[in-house]
C-alpha cells in the first residue's frame, strides 16, 4: 500500500492558488487606486469652486494678502488648539 495520496483533480495546485491570489490583489489594488482616484477628483473640483469669487479659499486668501501677521497668529492658534484636545 502506498503512503502517498493521489491529487483530487478538484483541488487545486499551489500555483493555481498563488496565481488567484495574486489575482485577487491586483484586483483589490485597482479598485483602491480607482477610489482614490475618484476621492482626489471630487476634492480637486472642490479646491476649484471654493477658489471662485465669494467662495472659502478665496476669502480666506483676500484676507491673507491684507493682514498676513494677523493671519498667522490666528492660525497659530488654531495650532495650539487643535494640538491640545490630543
């Protein structure tokens, strides 16, 4: 009697499931890539509209330009603020 048991064609090889993994990851990396993708457009299209007259950026860049150590000392404390509830 043998010792050795015979392969069930059912199961698969070794490299049959390296070969699915790693299928497996590179699906699992293109979806990823395809989110982020997606995230960095949505929040470049943001950037873009708050950057128009009126918006947050734009604002907050007039405001910059006219009191520049004004707004460093606000942004200081915004610093020490948020650094503090940590």
């Amino acid at each position: 009697m043998s010792s050795e048991t015979p392969e069930s064609p059912l199961q698969p090889t070794l490299g049959e499931r390296a070969i699915d993994t790693a299928t497996d990851v590179s699906r699992t990396i293109t979806e990823v890539s395809d989110g982020l993708r997606a995230a960095a457009d949505r929040l470049s299209d943001a950037i873009a509209s708050s950057r128009r007259p009126g918006g947050a950026l734009a604002t907050v860049s007039a405001v910059t330009r006219e009191a520049p150590l004004a707004s460093l000392f606000v942004a200081f404390l915004l610093g020490v603020a948020v650094a503090r509830r940590r």
